[in-house]
C-alpha cells in the first residue's frame, strides 16, 4: 500500500505520540515468521499491555525523533523490523522471550524505556525480573510479613505480664 507523504508524516506523528504515551518500545526482526505466528505474538503481548505491529523503517526512524529519544543504533531501522509499543516492560520482554524459545525467527533487537536503552542480553535479563503485579504483591507479603513479626513482639511483654498476674491470683487461692 502506497502511503502519501502527509499519511507517513501523520503515522509517524501517531507512532510518536504513542511511544511518548506508552514509554516502552521493543524492536524485533520478525522475517520467517507467518502470519499466524505474528498474531500469536500479538495475543501474548495484548495482556501485558503492549501493540505488537510491523512498520516502516522510515516511520518508526523519524517517530523515535519526534518523541525526542536519542541514541537510537541505525541497525534498528534496518531489514524488517516489528515493533512493541506500551505496556510493562518486565511483562512485555517476558512474553517477548517466551514466544522466541519457541519461535527463533523472532529476533530481540533492543528496547528503549524511560530514557535508557536495552539490548537484546539486557533484554533476555528484563524477562526475569517478574511483572509490576508480581513484584508489588511479594512487597506487601514482605512488609506484611515484618508488620505480624513486630505486633506479636510487641504484644510478648504485655501478654507475659497477664500470665504473671493469672499466676500470682492461682497461687494466692
């Protein structure tokens, strides 16, 4: 599909204005993939957040200066290229992973979020740490945790005391 200069320059505005927005953005070689495959991507990106999609090099080159992030390698925009835009990094380099354990034609070329670049290892690395969700929830069993641990020795000398008392009133009876 042939796009007019106007239609490029308002994808790539879109496309730029989402990744500002989202703050994630994974880059893949997708060649050797099938269509089938590429939605099974695309399915296991939606929960954690992410729009899987292929775009044109030049789109995705001149969005990445409009939203203003530096330091991007040219290599990304070269050879097919699909990108993941939004969602939790942790989550999306997870799925990511996954589905390239099974599927080798699937290639990690990098990522870039919050203003820091990625490459593929660091990647593979991200995909370990474990979801926002994840994390948050062994957070709170932890400071849950130290909160039970602090009210029972809180509670030792007065409860100790009672049985003091109980013990003092038996032995005067």
């Amino acid at each position: 599909m042939n796009l007019t200069k106007d239609q490029k320059k308002q994808k790539s505005q879109d496309l730029a204005s989402e990744i500002t927005t989202g703050g994630t953005v994974f880059f893949t070689a997708y060649q050797g993939l099938k269509f089938t495959e590429m939605e099974e991507v695309r399915r296991a990106l939606t929960p954690a957040g992410a729009k899987f999609r292929v775009e044109r090099n030049a789109i995705v080159e001149h969005a990445i200066n409009q939203a203003k992030i530096e330091g991007a390698d040219t290599k990304l925009f070269q050879g097919p290229t699909a990108i993941a835009v939004g969602g939790d990094i942790a989550a999306v380099a997870k799925a990511l992973v996954d589905f390239q354990k099974k599927n080798a034609a699937l290639k990690l070329r990098a990522c870039y979020s919050d203003g820091v670049w990625y490459n593929e290892n660091q990647v593979k690395q991200l995909a370990t740490i474990g979801t926002k969700e994840e994390n948050l929830s062994k957070l709170a069993g932890a400071l849950y945790s130290a909160v039970a641990q602090s009210a029972q020795v809180l509670q030792a000398p007065i409860r100790d005391f009672a049985y003091v008392i109980k013990a003092l009133q038996d032995k005067q009876k």
